[in-house]
C-alpha cells in the first residue's frame, strides 16, 4: 500500500501539537517513531495505512484534516496495547479519544456513524445516571440508528437492525446477561457537574 506524502506546515505542527497534548495529557514530541505500537495495534489491519505511530506522525507534521478523519480515530478499541508497548508511555488511545471530539467539534461527518452512535449512547447513559444502564444505553443507540436510516428512508435495514437486536436482548436476558433494573450512581450530580464543566472549557 502506498503511503501517502504529508505537507510539513511548521505553524499548523506546533499548534495541533499544542491542542492535542493539552486535550489528551499525552506528549507527543515524545515519540520517535520506533512503531513498537504498530506492531501491537489489534485494529491496525482494519485502518489502512494509519498506525498510532503514524497518526501521531500526522499532527507532529500539521495535518489537521488527516488527523481527524482516518480510519484509526474511529477503529480504536482503547486496549491500551500500544501504551504498554511504548517506550515512553504515549497512550494513543487517549490521543484518539480526543480525535474523536475534536472531529465532532469541527462538524465533520463519521466515518464510522454506527460507532460514533455508540460512543455518545454510552455517554449520554453514563452522565445521565452515573452509570451506564444497558437497557437505556442500547435503546439510545438503535434510535439514533433507526433516525440515520430513516433519513436515507432505508426502511429494511432498520427492520432487519432491530430484528437483530431483539433477538440478541431475549437471548441475553434468558442467559441473565442483560439487566432490566435503573442503576444509579449516589455521586452523579458531580459527574454532571464535571461533564457540563469540560464541555464549557474554552479551548
């Protein structure tokens, strides 16, 4: 596969470097490319060209759009591998996370919508009640599916969705995996405190 060539924009570098390592508490001047991380990355057949060595290598050069749109941002399974590996403890993960919401920040359309869908189901969920109550999380994800489809007026699919979910919740609650119960957290006015807080941050 060729790789492509990146623009070296010395002003843009510094400030995405800058706003990258602010966001996601990582160093990324600390990288020097051995790609121990790349070899890890368990995802890394799934996302092109673009290994956390590589994508770090994107915003050290100033490749903003790049950056934010790539197959790595969205794939990302936090695992953590490539931290463990990394000689000077970068956790990419942590650098994709902030990805992710710099792209929604900047308006620009998922990759991968179903994931993105997730993401912020399990957010929505998780800030609400201070935990994340599986029946609400994944209730919020297939509307969110079921509206894309809808605006693509792609009725089958969202029949075929749901059809596929319903019969993946009755096997799960038969085998007592899924819980029906409100789950609350006796400290989530503080979490959405601190949710409302980072997301009136000035950036």
């Amino acid at each position: 596969m060729t790789v492509p060539a990146h623009a070296y924009d010395p002003e843009a570098a510094r400030s995405l470097i800058d706003e990258v390592s602010e966001r996601s508490g990582q160093n990324l001047l600390a990288c020097y490319q051995c790609r121990r991380c790349a070899a890890g990355c368990p995802v890394g057949e799934e996302t092109g060209y673009v290994t956390p060595d590589r994508l770090i290598r994107m915003i050290a050069l100033g490749d903003r759009q790049a950056a934010l749109e790539n197959e790595l941002v969205w794939r990302c399974v936090s695992c953590y591998t490539c931290g463990t590996r990394c000689p000077n403890d970068i956790q990419t993960a942590r650098i994709t996370e902030t990805l992710k919401k710099m792209a929604k920040e900047a308006h620009l359309e998922p990759l991968r919508p179903k994931i993105a869908d997730f993401h912020s189901a399990f957010v929505e969920s998780g800030v609400r009640w201070g935990r994340v109550n599986e029946m609400e999380f994944m209730g919020i994800y297939e509307m969110k599916g079921a509206l894309r489809g809808m605006k693509k007026k792609d009725f089958k699919s969202i029949a075929e969705e749901l059809k596929t979910q319903a019969d993946l919740g009755l096997s799960m609650f038969k085998r007592k995996r899924m819980h029906m119960g409100l789950q609350v957290s006796a400290g989530r006015k503080e979490i959405q405190r601190l949710q409302k807080k980072a997301s009136q941050k000035k950036r």
